[in-house]
C-alpha cells in the first residue's frame, strides 16, 4: 500500500475504536497517531496523555506540551511512578515490560472513563526490536493503530511531512532509561546525569545524540557524518559532558544505533550467566 492508502486504514481504524486516549511522547510516531486520532474524531472523541516520569527528559515534556498547545490537542500530563517499582530499577531485559505496565496502570483508568481505548504509536518496524513494553501494552488492553494500517517509520515521516508536522523529522528519543545497561540500577541519579549530558551536546548543535552511561565513563553517539565534528569540538563535548558527573568521556566509533543496548546487551548477559 501507498501512503495515502494507508492513511485512509487507519482512518478506518480510528473510526473502528470510536474512542481513543493517545500514549503521546512527543515523537515522530505518537505525535502523528494522536493528531490523525484527533483529525479524525475530534477532541471530544480524541485525547492524548503524556506520562512524565524521571525516565522522561524535561526537555522532551515540554515539548508535548508545546505540541499539544500547536495541534489543539486535548491533552493531560500524567505522574508514573515506575522508580517505585523494584522490578523496574533492577533494569534486566524487562525493564520496559514494568514500564509501560505502569503506564497502562495509570492511563488505562483515564481511558475507561471516557469509554475510550489506549492506543500506542508503534510501527511495523518496531515490533522486531526488543520491546517487552509493547507487551505489557496488549496486556492491558491497548491497540497499535499504526501497525494494523501497515505503517512504517517511513510512512509516519512522510505522512506527518504531508501534514506539515514539525515533528515528521524528529530525531528518535527513547526514555532515558534506555542509556543504562541491563544490570546496571535505573536511579534517578542516573537518569538526571544522561538527561544532563544529552541536553548540553544537543545545545552544542548534536541533535541526534545518545549517552550511554557506564558508572563514571559516558560513551557519546552521534550520527556517523557527526564524528569529525565531535572531535573538533573536543574540549566543548568534553566540558559539556564532564559538567554532568562522568569523569571518563569516550566517543562510540560506530555511531548512533537505536536500541543497540537491546539484542546485544541481552546476548552478553546471557553468555555470561547474568540473566538468570
């Protein structure tokens, strides 16, 4: 299917569901989801729900609430507890499942109010990736609207792009939890210290841009066409990241890969007895 065949599926889709609370995280995929949802069905009909957590960077909450303002979404910020959750802060392979089941705990409730379904913009690329998230989501009744229409992360570009979103060319922006290796803790310590890191490279012009936290040492991604620049602003990235508490500052050569802590963190672990 074309684009615009796709776009009357989900049409249909959302038409289908009557009533839909939208999980907006202010990224390429939920921003388009919730401004079809709301296109589609009007604000009566159409909300979004944003749930801020430490595991959410500031930076990327206000931006939901910008884009919510833009869009004339009808939109509610939502405190998740998921730091109060052991199972979570342990931060094994299925930390997202713990997550996102939190997340379904607070939004559900919301949704049932308004006769409403969940909805999560997830695409068809991301169900090969490991997200036990997406999981917990099903479980506690979500639907993924994108996926039934067949869209991928190209076609929510290109369809958001037609729409004139400022979000169709977003750089991806995972939960800072993310930037932590499986068996390190998840602490709001940690957390503040990547969110601090991230936001002080993104103002020296990375956009695209992930640390990855390993106790004292950070490990700095950028796109692969970014790599001479880091270096040639090496004493700027150095402070920059240094001022947030890492004493070690190293430069991943392979450039930034989404998930990449995934697939391959899980197969070490395993090689090494640790996920037992």
């Amino acid at each position: 299917m074309d684009v615009d065949t796709k776009v009357a599926v989900l049409e249909h889709e959302l038409v289908r569901l009557d009533r839909v609370v939208v999980a907006f995280s202010g990224g390429a995929d939920s921003a388009f989801l919730a401004v079809m949802a709301h296109n589609t069905l009007g604000g009566e009909r159409a909300s979004a729900v944003t749930a801020i957590s430490p595991s959410l960077a500031g930076d990327e909450a206000a931006d939901c609430r910008a884009l919510a303002s833009e869009w004339g979404l009808t939109w509610t910020p939502v405190d998740t507890d998921e730091m109060e959750r052991a199972a979570y802060r342990i931060n094994d392979t299925d930390r997202c499942y713990h997550c996102k089941a939190e997340m379904m705990e607070v939004v559900a409730p919301i949704a049932a109010g308004r006769a409403a379904t969940v909805v999560l913009g997830v695409n068809i690329d991301d169900l090969g990736d490991h997200r036990p998230g997406q999981r917990a989501a099903v479980e506690g009744g979500a639907e993924f609207p994108l996926v039934t229409a067949g869209f991928t992360k190209a076609d929510v570009r290109e369809a958001s792009r037609r729409l004139g979103l400022r979000t169709w060319d977003k750089p991806a922006a995972a939960c800072l939890a993310s930037r932590v290796p499986y068996g390190t803790e998840v602490t709001v310590g940690v957390l503040s210290r990547v969110e601090r890191a991230e936001a002080a490279l993104r103002r020296l012009g990375f956009d695209q841009v992930r640390v990855r936290h390993y106790d004292h040492t950070a490990r700095i991604e950028v796109e692969l066409d970014q790599l001479a620049a880091v270096v040639a602003r090496r004493d700027d990235v150095v402070g920059a990241v240094r001022a947030a508490g890492y004493r070690y500052i190293t430069l991943d050569l392979e450039g930034f890969r989404s998930g990449n802590l995934n697939l391959s963190e899980i197969a070490v672990a395993d090689r090494a007895g640790t996920l037992s």
